[in-house]
C-alpha cells in the first residue's frame, strides 16, 4: 500500500510538472498546446541520448533535455502558435499543435526507436533502495521545486509580472507598452526548458519513451483542469491528487479503472467547481 | 461448309492467340500487398519479418519468379495504427488489386483489417496471435501462419504445471485488448487443467512500478508469475520489481519476456534469470547446441542483411523466419492452384498438409484455418538470446 501511494506521488509529479509547463503557455497565449506532454518526453529521450549513448556526465544531459525543450518550444510558438492567434481567434491551435506533436513523435520514433529504452543512474544508489529510491523522490521534489520557482518568478521579478499582465490582460498590456510577441515567445522556450527538466527527473521511471507524450498531455491536462487553469498549486494539487487516484485506483479495483476514474475525477470537479479547485472564476461585468 | 485451305490460317491464329496469352500470364505479376507496421509501437517485429518477407520475393524472383511471374511486392506501414491498417488493406484490395495480403502484423490491426480483406476476397495470411482472427466461415481465404495466442499460452501453462511442477500462479495482464483478452484465456485455460490462479491483474501498460502488484502476489502464496503482455516496458518493470524485491520466483510467459529490449531496461542482468518464455522449436538450439537445417541455412542468407558486419543476429529470428515462409507459402498456393484465381487458392492451401517452412510445418484443413502446429511450440529460456535464437528450458 505504501509503495503504491509513493508511486502514485512519483506518476503524479509528472502530471503536475506537465500542468505548470501548460499554465506557463497557457498564461501568454491562451493556447491549451497538444505538445506539452512531448516536452517531458524530448527531456527523457535527450537527457538518456547523452548521458548513456554519447557516455557525457549528467549536468550535460541536463543541458541537453532543457535546451531541446527550450528548442521545441520555440519551435511550436514560431510553427503551430504565432501565425495562428495572428489569423483567427478560433480554437485552430488545437489542430496545429496536435500535427506538431505527431510529427515530433514520429520523428523520435524513427530516430530513437519505439521500444523504451533504459534511463541512466543518476545519483549512485543501490536498487534495493526501495521506496527511498531516486526514481520516485527525484520528480517529487522538482515538481514542488517548479511549482515553487514559478510562484517566486511571478512575484519577485519584472519578467515574471509581465507574464501575469499577459495572462490578465493581453491587450491592456500591449497597450502599456509591453512586447506581447517577445514575451509570449520566452515563455514557450521557458515551458519547454521546464518540461525538458521534468522528463529528465523523470526518466528513470518513465524510460526513455517517444509514445509517452500524449500520456502526458492528457493526464497534465486533467491535473490542470482538475487544480485550476493558471494556479501553479492547483496544478501541483491537481498532478498529485491524479496520480494518486490512479495508483489507489489501480490498487483496489485493478488497471482497468484507472483511466475511466481519472477521467471521472475531471468530470466531477468540472461539474462541481468548473473553475478548478484552486482556479479564479470568470467574471464578466454587463 | 468447311474449307481445308482456311485451316492453317485458323490454326496460325489460334496459336497466336495461345501464345498470346501465355506470355501476358509471364508478364502478369503476381501482387502481394504487405501491411507492416514497419514504424510505432511494435516495430521491432515487423521489421524483422519485413526482412524475411524481401529475401523470399528476392530469391523468388531471381529464380524467374512463380510459373514465369514475377513477384512485385507493395508494402504499407501502418504504424501499428489499427485504423491506417484499415484504409491501408483497403486501398491494396480494391485499388491496387493485390492477389495477396500479408498481414497485418499486430492482432489490433487485424480485428480491423481482416474483414476488410475477407469483403474483398483476397486472399490474407495472417501473423496476428489472436484466436478472432481467423474463422473459416466469416472470412474462408484468411489462413494463419503464427501460432495461436491459445498455443502461447498452452506452452506456458505446460512449463508450469508439468516442468516446474508449480501450479499457486499469479497472472498478470495489460489493460490493452491484447493483455485482457489472454489474461482471460488463460485463466479459462488454467481452470479447464484444474488450476484456479491465485492472484489475476489487469495493469496499464505505462504503470511505473508494479511492487504492489507483485507483493499482493507474494501474499497471495504465488509460486509463479505468468505475465501476458506484449508491452516490453512493462514487462521490464516487472522484472525490476521482482530483483528489488529479492524474489526468485519463477516467471513464465509471453514472448516479450525474452525480447532483447528487456535486457536493457532492468536494473541488473541477474534480473533475468529464471524467466521462461513461450517460443519456437525453429529457433531452439538442441542439444548439440545446433539450430534445425532450415534455420541455420536461412540466417547465413539473410546474415548479411541483418547483422551488419556479418556478426551475431541480434533480432529474434523467429520473425524473419516467417515473413520468408509467408511469401513461400504463396508459391505453394500459386503452384499447387496453377495461378491467382482467389477460390482456387483457397481450395489450395484447405489442402495444404505439412507444407514445409522454415518457422514450422504448415497444414490447413477446410475447417481449421490454424497452420501452426502445437509441436512446434517450446518453452525458451529468456536470457539465452543468441544469434537470434534460444535455449530450450527443461
């Protein structure tokens, strides 16, 4: 039982990080993206490619998982996002960024190969560690880590409370003079480096998979709704909550419910409190 | 009235016309449609069998062909994706008008393909596992190369009960149409032999950790696990589970058990001993430590082909193995029904007795679609992968 909830917890922080790199897109663009999940997957695949296939130290696979999500976040804000929002205010983001995720799911299948493949050690410790083990603490303890940097991010510095001006009111922030473009631009390369970080902390649970992406767009997207869209500790709560309800889930009535009460879960709090648990409501004055 | 003097001239054009025909048959080639989720998930066996599949049509062909008919051979990935595998078996049977389909390659695309394929007529090998795919009434041309998953398991379920002599079994499934549907058949099979497994799970593919699982397991008294899943991730982590946990309990069943992924993703290489995996007498050492003729000839073919360098074969043999006899058993159809005519070739492989192949002996019968025979099934030992092939567990 215990093993469970501490993997429940471990499955969960990788739901939460891939929520908080969608509430980063989402609080400059307004665009739910289909890639999110494919961020934590380049992480894993880059940080497994350089550490155990190019024999590189871990702080170089770091690198590497961050910078190639960075990478592919810019890549989706230039391809699937910019010339999108610019035409239509139509919900075609979605179509776009779901061909971007194929493609770049696709391209690392044909590249990495479809079986999953083996994460390296990455702090020397013995496998009969148990529930002490690296695999489960290590995206724990980014998840919270992230959740807590982007708070300290949004409050303390310039850049941050641009962000939250974009995410208020882009058109009003515009007005004050703020480069939406540039902005929206960074926080799609700072998304991409967050995801990037989360595959990596989480490769050793994960492996190092190219068809974990969309697993991780849906269950991020459930943790988000599930916490509320734009609170970084809804989508903390949120990645939690689901990856514990999964494991419990699995543990009393077996794999075969699990994704029919995760998503049950998103039903009832969408039908309770649509704006999430920790979500702001919508308020529109008339 | 007849005229004498007309007769050679009839004669002369009735040769012709013959002649005609015989060579529009020579240049007639004989299409073989090859659905191969040679990309996505599960590649790893189509590419192999892809490679045994372009050796025979080669060979074939360099030999003058089937009756002076060429081999053209028209591949379509489906990516593993059972509904491309749909459009594509369409798209071979109604507009390419292929004499033959091979495949699909995994059992969810043919659930989808096979009828599509059976509508059109065309005649379908299948190298799909699962028992739905073949039925001599709903779709008459589908005949099956591979073993059955009910052989698989029967295999398992042998090693078990009658060679270890173990019968507290432990089976865990995937929540994939594949793990449910066997994690099923194989409790039937277990309860028919007297056994009532005493722990059955269903777990997600991707779960990350199956401690839980295997503990409850250990509590419930299981003496064996028989894991029926084709997913190598999940099966890794079993296995993980299982060497953290210190438990040297027997592990019996699918043949993802010995996939050589498996070897990289555990934690350390002792995790895979004393693991057994359903698999084939075609790609067994016996116990001169040789491999039967036919095998050992048809790697030293296709060696160079599949091990750069001329080296050790790193794949599982077994799929090379039947993709070459797929195009072989359409050279016996082709030969044994005198040309491509779909119900003569019907007729022709329903009286197919001991077709010998490389992966196995074939006999089909008009009320038994099953080629594969049970002898040719054997318990492998997993972590004995060499060369493509295995050694037998005892």
């Amino acid at each position: 039982m215990l093993s469970a909830l501490v993997a429940g917890l471990a499955t969960g922080a990788v739901f939460a990080a891939t929520a908080l790199a969608y509430n980063v897109m989402f609080s400059t663009s307004k665009v739910l993206s289909v890639t999110t999940g494919h961020l934590p997957m380049l992480g894993g695949v880059a940080g497994a490619y350089v550490i155990a296939g190019l024999g590189l130290p871990w702080w170089l696979g770091l690198l590497a998982a961050m910078g190639t999500g960075a990478l592919f976040g810019l890549l989706t804000e230039l391809v699937a996002i910019r010339r999108v929002l610019a035409r239509s205010d139509e919900h075609l983001w979605l179509l776009s960024t779901l061909a971007l995720a194929t493609m770049v799911q696709q391209a690392v299948g044909l590249w990495w190969g479809t079986e999953p493949r083996p994460f390296p050690r990455l702090i020397p410790q013995d496998f009969s560690a148990g529930l002490a083990d690296q695999k489960f603490w290590l995206p724990i303890a980014l998840a919270v880590a992230m959740a807590g940097g982007l708070e300290l991010f949004y409050s303390r510095t310039m850049a941050g409370k641009l962000f939250v001006a974009m995410s208020e009111d882009a058109f009003a922030a515009r007005a004050r003079g703020i480069p939406t473009d540039r902005i929206r631009v960074a926080s799609y390369a700072l998304a991409g480096a967050l995801g990037g970080l989360a595959g990596f902390a989480a490769g050793q649970l994960t492996f190092a998979y190219f068809a974990l992406g969309l697993t991780l767009t849906l269950n991020g997207f459930i943790a988000l709704a599930v916490g509320g869209l734009g609170s970084n500790v809804g989508a903390l709560i949120g990645g939690f909550a689901l990856g514990l309800l999964n494991a419990l889930a699995s543990y009393w009535f077996g794999g075969e419910y699990q994704q029919t009460i995760a998503v049950g879960l998103l039903m009832v709090v969408l039908l309770v409190k649509p704006e999430g648990l920790l979500g702001s409501k919508q308020v529109r004055p008339v | 009235m007849f005229h004498l003097s007309r007769l050679p001239r009839k004669l002369a054009a009735s040769l012709a016309l013959a002649c005609i025909a015989t060579l529009a048959q020579a240049n007639d080639v004989i299409r073989i449609g090859w659905l191969s989720s040679l990309t996505g998930p599960l590649s790893s066996a189509a590419q192999a069998e892809n490679q045994g599949v372009q050796l025979a049509v080669a060979e074939i062909n360099a030999a003058g062909g089937i009756n002076g008919r060429k081999l053209e051979l028209l591949t379509r990935d489906t990516a593993g994706d059972p509904t491309k595998a749909v459009n594509l078996a369409q798209q071979l049977a109604f507009s390419e008008k292929v004499h033959f389909i091979i495949g699909p390659v995994n059992s969810g695309e043919g659930l989808g393909a096979t009828p599509v394929i059976a509508r059109a007529g065309v005649p379908n090998l299948v190298i799909g596992a699962l028992e739905e795919l073949t039925d001599p009434v709903k779709y008459p041309r589908a005949f099956r190369l591979i073993n059955t998953n009910r052989q698989w398991i029967s295999t398992a379920n042998n090693y078990a009960l009658k060679t270890l002599k173990r019968s507290r079994i432990a089976l865990i499934g995937d929540t994939t149409g594949y793990g449910t549907a066997s994690a099923k058949t194989a409790t039937e099979m277990l309860e028919a032999a007297g056994v009532k497994p005493v722990y059955t799970v269903l777990v997600d593919p991707n779960k990350t950790d199956l401690t839980d699982e295997l503990a409850k397991a250990r509590a419930a008294g299981a003496d064996v696990i028989m894991p029926w899943s084709a997913a190598t991730g999940l099966v890794g982590r079993l296995l993980n589970a299982r060497g953290d946990m210190g438990w040297n309990v027997p592990v019996v069943g699918h043949t993802a058990l010995m996939a050589p992924q498996i070897r990289k993703l555990l934690n350390k290489p002792e995790y895979w001993e004393n693991v057994v995996a359903a698999g084939y007498a075609s790609t067994t050492f016996g116990a001169d430590g040789k491999l039967p003729p036919a095998t050992a000839a048809l790697m030293e073919k296709v060696r160079s082909r599949i091990a750069p360098g001329g080296g050790e074969i790193e794949l599982l043999f077994w799929w090379v193995a039947m993709g070459y006899d797929c195009v072989k058993v359409i050279e016996h159809a082709v030969k044994a029904a005198g040309g491509t005519d779909p119900a003569a070739i019907q007729k022709a492989l329903e009286n197919t007795r001991e077709l010998r192949g490389v992966f196995a002996n074939y006999s089909w019968s008009p009320t038994d679609r099953n080629g594969f025979p049970d002898g040719d099934m054997v318990p492998n030992i997993a972590n004995t992968l060499r060369d493509g092939a295995f050694k037998l567990a005892r």
